[in-house]
C-alpha cells in the first residue's frame, strides 16, 4: 500500500508496478480497492501497470477535509485525475465499479489522458428530478447506499449485498462497509439524485474514446434493458456485454469469466 497527498486528503493506493499498459481501477460506494484483488493478484496485474486506490472516506485513505467538494462525481474523479497526475501516467484505461463506473464517465470530461473507459453496474443516467430512477431499480435515492449511519445490521446487509447475491463473501467487505464515512454515500447519493454535476448519459453515448459496458445480467441494481438500450456512438464490441447468471460484481463473482473480456479490451486499446 503506498500513499500519496492530495488537496482531499491522503489517499491510498495500490500499484502492481507491472511494465504493460497502464488500468486505473475505481471501486464502488462503501468499499475500496480491495474489491479488484482477483485481477491486481492476477493476471491481468501481471500484463498491465493497474493503480487501484481507496476513494476519501474509504478503506485506507483519509475522510474528505472538505465533504461536500469530494464526495461527489466530480470530486471523486478530481481525486483520480490528481493521483495519475502526480505519478506521471498520461495515458491509461479506466475500470469503474457501480459507483465507480459513474466516476470514471465524469473523469473522462476532466483529462485526455484517458484512452478507454469500461463501466460495470453503472446506469447512464440523466439529470433532473426522478432521473435516477431510470436506470436503478428499486428506491435507490432511500436505499442503505445513501444511509449516512449504519448499524450493524446495515453493515452487515451491505457487505453481504453489494458485491450480488451470489457473489463470494469475505470477512473483508465487512470491514470496509463499516470504515466508510456515511457522508460519503449520503452526500453521493443527494447530489446524484439533484442532478448536480455532469450529465451521465451524455458522457457514455458521446465518448470520445472506447467506452465498454459489462453487467451482470442478474444485477439487482440496475436496468440492464435500460444500459442496452441507449445510443451510443463509441460502444466497444457494438454492444452491452450481460454476462448471464452474475450479479452486480462480475470482476469479483466471475473473474474467470470478466477478466478475458477486460484483457481483449486492453489489447485493443493498446495496439
């Protein structure tokens, strides 16, 4: 684990050092890097440069010294665009998980240096009143992803739930659901349901770079009709990727099926 300042606070992260082609990973609402284990230890981080790091307020980095700046999309991907700044990479991939995957389209409108972006459990939504609810299921804006204090029945539901139903549980995740600051996901969650910050919708169907979407077709989460859908202009594969009977977490439920689709992606940015 290496850490770095930045104008949010002391954020830590992860770098397998490897020679290929460099991947920034962004992990999801209430956990940390941690979560793409499989591929840093795999062989994925054995081929390409991967930097996972802990969002403020999550795993090993500090809380945010200023809240309402940084626990949002465009604070998260200010903190992502601080970190391969400072460690001098200037053209990379990104992989972003549910939360994350929303982070890494807000990113895309902040720097060039971005060649390639996919997305997993991350809804392209609109802004607006009710916007939110088009591409999750359920109350999302009320659900325990926007709860700012936990019990330990809520931290013990979320760790379990995250990740899929059927998805592999480790002690792990329960521990990082319960570091989490809750004003992490209850500002997240207010501002993504207001509408502030960049249109979602409009950054996935108009990327300007490879833009690959990969779901699991069981994800409780989301409307995968809804992903599959919509128009998009630089869709990788020509198509939404549902990977049958994995949940909200392909990396982490199904490596084995994930990491050969992320692998292809590489390669066909790398050339």
């Amino acid at each position: 684990m290496k850490f770095v300042q930045t104008s949010h606070g002391k954020i830590a992260y992860q770098d397998t050092g490897s020679a290929g082609f460099p991947l920034l990973l962004i992990h999801g609402n209430s956990t940390s890097h941690e979560v793409f284990r499989n591929q840093l230890n795999g062989k994925i981080g054995q081929s390409h440069r991967c930097i996972a790091f802990d969002l403020p307020g999550h795993g090993a980095s500090d809380d945010a010294l200023d809240p309402d700046r940084s626990y949002n999309m465009a604070g998260y991907g200010d903190v992502a665009r601080d970190l391969m700044e400072g460690l001098g990479i200037d053209r990379y991939a990104v992989l972003g998980w549910s939360l994350g995957g929303h982070i890494a389209l807000d990113l895309s409108a902040q720097t060039d240096a971005i060649c390639g972006m996919m997305i997993s459990g991350s809804p392209p939504i609109t802004q607006g009143k009710g916007a939110i609810n088009e591409g999750f299921e359920g109350d999302i804006e009320h659900s325990l992803g926007s709860k700012q204090i936990f019990n330990e029945e809520d931290i013990d539901t979320f760790a379990h739930v995250t990740c899929g139903s059927g998805a592999p549980y480790d002690p792990f995740l329960q521990k990082v659901v319960a570091r989490c600051d809750g004003r992490a996901r209850s500002l997240m969650m207010a501002k993504l349901a207001c509408g502030v910050g960049r249109n979602q919708q409009e950054l996935a169907i108009n990327s300007k770079v490879p833009l690959a979407i990969v779901n699991g077709a069981e994800d409780a989460f989301i409307k995968n009709d809804f992903i599959a859908a919509l128009d998009y202009q630089n869709l990788w594969d020509s198509k939404v990727h549902d990977l049958p009977g994995i949940g909200h977490a392909p990396f982490w439920e199904a490596p084995d099926v994930f990491d050969p689709i992320l692998q292809r992606f590489l390669n066909d940015l790398s050339v």
